[in-house]
C-alpha cells in the first residue's frame, strides 16, 4: 500500500515538475522574443541616429544654425572672448574684435572651426571654441529613463516617438520598449503607454503609434530582470515541491 502511494505521489510531482518546466520554457521563450523585440528597435533608432534623421537637435555638431538661432560662444582658454550672438536677417553675426561672420547655414562644426582661425589671430596658444544654440522658437520635449541622454529635445514635426527616442541618444541596452510612456503636458496624471516593438511586426504600425507633440514627456523603463524572475519561479516551484511531499 505505502509502495502504490508512494508511485502515486512521484507520478504527481512528476506531472507537476513537467508543468512547472514547460512554464518555464514559456517564460524563456516570451522573454528572448521580447528581447529580440527590444534589440530590433534599439537598431533601427541607432541607424536613424547615424544618418541624421533624429531630428534638428541644436546640441549635435551637425546642427545647422537658423535665422534667429542665439548662439552663446565660449573659448575655454580664454574666457575673455565668451560672448553670445543672434543670426540677424543679414545671416552674420557679429562679435568683438573680429566683426561680422557669416552664420546662417553653416553647422555648428564649421562655424566652430572659422572662429578658432580669426580668434587664433589674438592668441599665442591654440584655442577651441565651444558654441551652444538657444533658439526660443524651438519647440521641445523631455525624455527621461534608460536612454543615452536625458534633456529636453526639439520635437520633430510629426510626433514620432522613435525620432524623439533617437534624438536622445537611443534607448539603452536594458531598456524596456514595450512600456513607453508619453507624459502629455495637458494630463500628467494618466500617462499613454506605448508598444513600440509593434513598430516590427505591422505594417504601417508607426504612422498609427501615439504621438508625442512640445512640452510632453516621454519616459523610457528600465527592462525587468529576467534572470531574477526566473531565480523567483524555481525558489517558489521547489518550495510547493517540498510542501507536498510533507503533506502527501
């Protein structure tokens, strides 16, 4: 008698084990597909970020400065020269001891480069120059979380939350893109969240995405420990195991 009970109960903590394993199995795979999810996105935003399509962001160096653009120049060898500038209508700037230079169209890399020739004219030692945009007619948008850098942004024209993400230096490698959250400015209470790892799997999904417009907010999550969930599930599992083989 205790010989069949003891058959029965293997074969239900057998059962029970092969359940638990095929959970886990599920729990693995869901998680590689949501991280194959995740990378698939973090590489379109990476190759968006290197051919220039996220967005007109005054803090690259590729920026190309507008009418109107206010540029704050500053020379950290000497600071004497640190002065700030508005794009006048004749597309010049003009600063103390070398006059009017033409701005307008140029970036923010080549503008730099001419400074460092006609202040270079006034120094002994090599200098760098280092300019800041602040163009009031900017509209912005904030994104904070697990991205490269956290600040306010230019928003792109049409709100796309992966332009904005790339803007912002991209999402991190443990970034969870399947709980993006938009902040609208008009109702901080009730965030949007947003499945952007649908972006791979529908056609068109993009164009159909919440979008984010100036003044929101965009937070990108940090992704959960998979690992750790995985330690919690075998610790819960074994402890049943044990709990039933007491009662049983």
């Amino acid at each position: 008698m205790k010989s069949k009970l003891l058959v029965l109960r293997t074969r239900k903590i057998t059962f029970s084990t092969r359940m638990s394993f095929l959970a886990v199995e599920c729990l693995i795979v869901a998680a590689m597909a949501g991280c194959a999810s995740n990378q698939s996105v973090r590489e379109s935003i990476e190759v968006m970020t290197r051919s220039g399509l996220a967005g007109d962001n005054p803090e690259l160096s590729s920026y190309i400065i507008k009418l109107k653009d206010q540029i704050r120049i500053t020379l950290p060898e000497y600071h004497e020269f640190d002065t700030t500038a508005t794009v006048g209508e004749s597309g010049t700037i003009k600063l103390k001891l070398i006059g009017e230079i033409p701005a307008l169209g140029l970036t923010k890399a080549q503008l730099a480069k001419n400074l460092v020739t006609r202040y270079s004219v006034y120094t002994k030692d090599a200098i760098s120059v280092v300019l800041f945009i602040a163009n009031k007619q900017i509209e912005t948008i904030t994104v904070l979380g697990n991205v490269g850098r956290q600040g306010v942004f230019p928003a792109p024209p049409d709100g796309s939350l992966l332009t904005i993400i790339a803007t912002a230096g991209g999402p991190a490698q443990d970034s969870d893109l399947r709980h993006v959250k938009i902040f609208h400015r008009n109702d901080l209470i009730h965030p949007v969240e947003v499945d952007l790892t649908l972006t791979l799997n529908v056609e068109g999904t993009e164009s159909t995405l919440p979008t984010a417009g100036p003044g929101d907010t965009i937070y990108v999550p940090k992704e959960e420990n998979v690992l750790r969930d995985l330690s919690n599930f075998f610790r819960d599992t074994f402890f049943l195991f044990s709990l039933l083989t007491i009662i049983r």
